[in-house]
C-alpha cells in the first residue's frame, strides 16, 4: 500500500492507495492428456483461455490414447488463467500442449516464468519424461504432481521418483486436477519452490 496527499481543511492529509497484485507467472506442463487444461480451468477465476482443437484420425495415429479413450480434443498452443493468491500476488498460469511436436512453443511460454508444475500420470510415465528433462535444463524451478485419476495412483511416489529420475530436493505430491483446493495446494509449493530459490540466490 503506498500514500498520496489529499487536501483537506486545514492541510494536508494522506490517502492510502492499494497496489495491485505482484504478478507471477507459473508454467504448466505435462505429457498429453495428463491434465493441463483441466488443471487451469479448475481454479482460474476467469474463464480460461484454451487452444483445443479436435483429434483428427491421423493425430490418433500419433497419441496414444489408450488410457484416454474420451479425449476428443488436444491442446495445440496454450492454456492461459489466473487466479488471485492474496492481495499482493496473482498467478497466472499458462499450461503448454503436451505433444512432442508442440515443443517448439515451451521456449516462449516459459519466457519469465517463475517457476512450473509438471504434472504426472502414472499409467503413462514415459509421457513425463520431456517436461522433467526441460525444467530441469533450463534450471528452473519446480515441483512435480502425479494427478489423482479415479482417486488413484498406480506406484507410489518412491516408485515415480525412481522412475522418472527425479531429485530429492523436487518436491513430488499427489494432486487432484479437477479439485480447487488441491490445485491450489500444488501451486502454493511451487511458489514455495521459487522462493527458496530466490532467497538462496541473494543470501550472502
């Protein structure tokens, strides 16, 4: 909150003066199908902005969709919400298409990101493995969420971590994407995350 004068009768006063939000940028990544647009859409306070278009026979041929045989449409930009933590920070989230052939837009959706989300199915591990391998090359910050489907993950995390070659000091967690609360909770420990992050850079 800054001041500013005000006149008044017999002087001057002050006016308090509310600041906007600190705007924060999170990134949301993940293999296809994993998601994505479900997560943003969950707790975005604005409609979300979506690029889905629908799976074509041919793009059939290339994703698996064994595991999501109701999936008819693809993210093939960006999702884009937002969501208002406090009073001073505002997240807004963009969540990346999960394809191979999509890879080329990570670079410029990651532009300025504080930090990401990789989210994790464990039918499909393997799917996982790129946005992992990105974060961690680009050397920011991040934590890692195995998304909940049917109530139900099938490794445990000490298997997932193994697996997918995950540092200690990642942060691994259980989400829910369709749950408010539970995406919010995942969110707030990549903020932790980043923080951290910022704090250690600037330590003497």
């Amino acid at each position: 909150m800054v001041f500013v004068p005000s006149p008044t009768h017999g002087g001057h006063s002050v006016t308090p003066v509310e600041q906007p939000p600190t705007p924060v940028k999170l990134v949301i990544a993940g293999g296809f199908g994993v998601g994505k647009t479900t997560t943003v859409g969950s707790i975005s306070e604005i409609r979300p902005l979506t690029t889905e278009a629908a799976i074509t026979e041919v793009a059939a041929g290339v994703d698996d969709l064994t595991h999501t045989p109701g999936k008819t449409t693809t993210t093939v930009a960006m999702d884009f919400g937002c969501i208002t933590i406090d009073p001073t920070l505002k997240l807004y989230l963009f969540g990346t298409p999960g394809q191979d052939r999509f890879g080329f837009m990570w670079d410029d959706l990651m532009a300025g990101a504080l930090g990401g989300l990789v989210i994790v199915d464990t039918r499909r591990l393997d799917d996982c493995y790129a946005a992992v391998d990105y974060f961690e090359h680009k050397d920011v910050p991040f934590a890692v969420a195995v998304n909940a489907f049917d109530g139900e993950v099938e490794h445990d995390l000490d298997e997932v971590r193994w697996a997918l070659d995950i540092a200690e000091h990642v942060p691994l967690i259980v989400f829910d994407a369709r749950n408010t609360g539970s995406v919010r909770d995942a969110l707030l420990v990549v903020l932790e995350v980043a923080l951290a992050r910022a704090e250690a850079a600037v330590a003497p």
